[in-house]
C-alpha cells in the first residue's frame, strides 16, 4: 500500500479567497430553512458517493455534534432500507445522489426525484439544498484531486 501523502497544499488554503467565497455560499445556503441534520446527512452522503476522506470524517463528526446517532450514521450510506430516516430526509438523500451522480444516468435527476424533493421543501429550501448539494461536491473533489488527507483538519 503506497503511503498516503498529499499532492499539495489543499487549494482553499493556498487561496484563502476562494475558501471564504465558498464558506459564504454555505453560510447563504444555511439560510435557506433545510434542517442542519439533514444537511449534514447530505454532506456525509455526497462525500462517501465521492471517495472523500477528508469531508467523510469532518462531517461524521460535525453530525455528532448536532446529537445525529450513530446508528442514522452508519446507514445512510444505506439509506433507502434502513427505517431511520424521515420522507423528507429520504427525498434529500435521493437528491444528493442524484446530483453527485450526474454522469451515471441520461436523466441524471429525474422528475419523480425532484418532485418528492419539492413536496418535502419549499423553493427557498429547494434552492439551499441544491447550493449545499453542488458545495460539498466542490470541496470533495478539491479533496480528492489534491489526496488531502483525512484527520489533519483541526477537530
């Protein structure tokens, strides 16, 4: 097994700008009324989809720390048969692996997905889960382009 070690200093700290610029689109986003556990099932989601270490173990941790169970954490990646989780956290998953998954399908979100998505959410709410969705995509695949390593962050 090749020793883990990072192509570079993560590209947020080498330009502090573009992390500040993405830690306002979040703080906007939070705004938007979708509930902070559900969002940190979306982030963890996402995140194990995209391989990423760094993003798995932070938002597993910041889950925790919003009372989130450890049971509700070690299903979601196995979401849809796991009785744990809310319609409306379900209809947020769905998204996230649709949106995450663009390139797997023809119609990578499909209408059934967006409407249980909208029945669930309000527009305002719609708006800062999609915004929260395509962030925490960025940051993974800043993370494992550059292989940041998980558990360096400050905890």
């Amino acid at each position: 097994m090749q020793a883990l070690q990072e192509r570079m200093k993560n590209p947020v700290m080498v330009l502090p700008d573009a992390l500040q610029a993405m830690l306002a689109l979040g703080k906007a986003a939070d705004q938007a009324g979708v509930p902070p556990r559900t969002l940190a099932l979306v982030h963890l989601r996402a995140s194990q989809i995209n391989g990423c270490s760094v993003c798995v173990d932070m938002h597993w941790r910041q889950a925790r720390k919003l009372d989130e169970t450890d049971e509700r954490l070690f299903a979601v990646a196995g979401w849809r048969d796991a009785p744990y989780f809310t319609a409306a956290e379900r209809a947020a998953l769905a998204l996230t692996e649709a949106a995450t998954r663009l390139a797997d399908c023809t119609d990578p979100v499909p209408d059934d997905i967006w409407q249980d998505a909208a029945r669930h959410y309000d527009e305002r709410a719609l708006a800062g889960l999609v915004i929260h969705i395509a962030l925490i995509n960025a940051f993974n695949r800043i993370n494992v382009t550059t292989r940041q390593i998980a558990g360096k962050l400050p905890r």
